[in-house]
C-alpha cells in the first residue's frame, strides 16, 4: 500500500478516534457541545464530503471528509443524549443559509469546486459560536480533541500534497480546518492558563 493512501486512513482514523474521545467527554458531562452547532456542522460536513470527493475525483484525499462527515452525525447523537436540540442563533442560522446557497451554486454552476468553496464560508461562520463561546467559559470544550483534529487535518494536507495535480482548491477545507479547530485548542489553552493563574493570584 502506498505512503499516501496508507496516511488517508491514518488520518480518517485519528479523525474518528478523536470523535470517540469527545463523545465521551460530551456523556460525562465535561464538554458542553451546543447541539444547533452540531446538528449544522453534520449537514455542512455531509455536503462538504459530498462535493470535496466529487471536487477532488479522487477517493484518498476523501477519506478523512468522510470520516469527518460520519463522526459529526454520530457526536450529534451523543449530544442530544445529553440534552435537548437547541435552537440555532444568528450564526448558526447564517452558516445554514451558506449551506444552501453552496447547493444552488453546485446546480448553478454545475461545478462541485464552486460548491465547496462556497460552503468553507458556512464552516468559518458555524465555528462562531463555539469560538465565542470556549472564550466565555474554557470549560465548555476541553483541549485534547481539537489538537488532535488539526493533527488529522494537517495529515490530510500532506495527502492533498503527496497527490497534488495542481487543485490548489482541494486545499482549502483541510487548511481551514486546521485552523479553526487549532484555534479552539489554543484558545481553550489560553483561557484555562488564565484562569488558572487568577485562582492563584487570589490565593
């Protein structure tokens, strides 16, 4: 098996065991996931696989959007385990839109690659309130995971790579990805230290 296709499944792997480390994070009650956020992030993650595989034409490089796209349904089921639906916000509801729009482009346009890139908006606007709420309260997401999914991510980068043909725009998701989902990490890092040190100034 080649170096690439073997880093594809290593990469949807660790993609899924991360989901399996946070769904039971999200059982025990130590991450508080909004459920709107999720159940947006299923339907973007489903259509994102959907046009990044049709984009790409190529199976490797979808291996972890794949994975990406299975795991986010299965979380959403463990969250609403764990509560009630909540109802999308503002952003939520934007990044909703985006995600129709990509649909329309892709029918449109008849071009996947549009599609695709019109959803990596809708991806940034649905991290929008997660971001803003890890930096309210750290303690609603714990760090392991989301550095872990950049790990993934930048292990997609390197397929993307290994097997590059020129598709600068099969780079697009994994880079966003990893920035947004290390962003979390580092923020949620950030706050925690913060907190910790004004407990220990208080003492």
């Amino acid at each position: 098996m080649q170096v690439d296709v073997i880093l594809g499944f290593v990469a949807g792997l660790v993609h899924l065991g991360t989901f399996v480390i946070y769904s039971r994070q999200v059982l025990r009650g130590t991450s508080r996931p909004n459920t709107a956020t999720w159940t947006l992030w299923a339907f973007l993650s489903t259509l994102n696989c959907i046009t990044y595989i049709v984009m790409s034409a190529d199976w490797v490089k979808g291996l972890l959007p794949i994975a990406s796209s299975l795991a986010c349904i299965a979380t959403l089921m463990f969250s609403l385990l764990k509560g009630k639906l909540s109802k999308l916000n503002l952003w939520d509801s934007i990044a909703l839109l985006v995600g129709i729009i990509s649909i329309f482009a892709w029918w449109w346009f008849r071009s996947a690659t549009y599609a695709n890139l019109v959803l990596q908006v809708g991806i940034v606007i649905s991290f929008i309130p997660t971001i803003r709420g890890v930096w309210k309260d750290a303690s609603t997401e714990k760090v392991p995971p989301w550095f872990v999914w950049s790990f993934a991510y930048i292990l997609n980068i390197t397929v993307v790579l290994i097997r590059w043909q020129g598709q600068y725009q099969d780079l697009a998701y994994p880079t966003l990805c990893v920035l947004l989902h290390g962003g979390i990490g580092v923020l949620s890092l950030r706050r925690t230290s913060a907190s910790r040190e004004d407990i220990k100034h208080a003492q």
